[in-house]
C-alpha cells in the first residue's frame, strides 16, 4: 500500500539533546512537508520541500533542521535550540509544484515529549 | 491574507443531527479548498474538496458548500453519527511564487453524542 511512514510514534528528548523524526514516502510525490501539531493551534508549517537537494522554512522554522537527499525521505532534527519541542510533528507529501489538485497525504505523526 | 479562518473551535452535536463548520477566507487567489479528517493519534486524511468553480460538492453524507462572492465555504456532515467524532481541519491552496503550500484552519473538534 502506499503510504508515508513515520517514526518512531513516541520519542523523548533530553535538555540538550537533539533528535531526528523519521518520514518516509512511497507515493513518488516531489513534495514533502513538515508540521506541529499542539492543541488549538492547528497545523503550523515547519519545513518544506519541491525537489530533492532543495527545502524551504515554512512559518517556524527556527529550532528545527531538515534535510532532502532523497525523493522518498525527509527527515526533520529538532535541535536543542528548540527550547519547546513537546508537539505531535506531521510529515506529509503531494504530487508536487504546478499541479492543480494537490491533496496532501499525511502520516501517522510523532509525538514528542521532554523528559 | 494568508489566513484561514475557521468555526466553531468545537462542536457537539445529537447522533442524526446536522453538523456545519465554517471557514472564511480573503485571499481570492486561492484555488482549491479541501477538507481534513483527524482521528486522536492519527495523522489528517483527506475528506473532500472543492474547486472555486462549483458551489457545492456533495459526497455521501458530507457536503461543501462554497460561496466565492462571500469568499466563505463551510462543511456539512448530514445524520451525524458517532464515529464522525473527530478534528476537522478546512483548508485553502494557492500557487504563487514557487511555493506550493496549503493554508489550515486551526479545527474544529466536533463530537457527536450517541
């Protein structure tokens, strides 16, 4: 079935620490995104990507660091500058820049907590 | 401009009741408006969608009614039945400048009572 898998589903951080969030893709889509998810707040854009080697900062960006070295795979480190990292993180994909009609799919989410 | 505005934040509703939940825009620019589906611990799924050609859009027993001139567009979940309690998120997509991003509204957590 094709799907984005995301992992691990819990992961705890220590102060300090820095820890990197699993996406991986299997739809062939060109474009990748990440979110955080926290209560009444919605869905806010972290990280974004078109291209493999190319990714752009969604509206918070700072604390968080992704990379695109592969179509299938865009993985997101959040970095000890991030000093409020508890969040359910999102990872999702579409077909890509200049279609029309561009669901998002998205996956099952992480959920991090500071220990 | 980029906003998308979204009521209630949440919403109960009697098992076979009608459950609406309204999103506003301002952006005219914007060409496509889905609708998202969240189960606690899951990650959104796509509901259904709109183009800003069409007025409404039905699909079973989910309905999008949109109206351009008041740039408002609002879900309407018909015999609402327990299971349809969950978060759902509105939403907007424009092209513009290479970017390729997709506007949320920030939900609407509806529950439905049995």
């Amino acid at each position: 079935d094709g799907g984005i898998t995301q992992s691990p589903k819990y992961l705890f951080r220590k102060e300090g620490q820095n820890v990197t969030l699993s996406c991986e893709q299997n739809l062939n889509h060109d474009a990748m995104y990440w979110y955080r998810q926290d209560p009444g707040q919605g869905l806010r854009l972290i990280y974004y990507s078109q291209i493999v080697n190319d990714f752009q900062k969604g509206d918070i960006a700072e604390g968080y660091s992704v990379s695109r070295e592969k179509k299938e795979s865009f993985p997101l480190t959040v970095t000890s500058a991030q000093k409020n990292p508890t969040a359910f993180y999102l990872c999702a994909s579409s077909i890509g820049l200049g279609k029309l009609i561009q669901p998002q799919h998205f996956g099952d989410g992480t959920r991090l907590s500071i220990l | 401009q980029q906003q998308v505005k979204q009521s209630p934040q949440s919403l109960i509703v009697q098992k076979g009741g009608i459950s609406i939940i309204n999103c506003a825009y301002e952006n005219t620019a914007f060409d496509y408006f889905p609708w998202y589906q969240q189960f606690p611990g899951k990650g959104p799924a796509l509901l259904i969608a709109i183009r800003p050609d069409v007025s409404e859009k039905k699909e079973g027993r989910f309905t999008i009614s949109f109206n351009k001139s008041a740039k408002q567009f609002s879900l309407h979940i018909m015999d609402s039945q327990p299971g349809d309690s969950a978060t759902y998120f509105c939403a907007a997509s424009i092209l513009m400048n290479r970017d390729d991003k997709i506007i949320f509204g920030k939900g609407t957590r509806l529950h439905i009572l049995p």
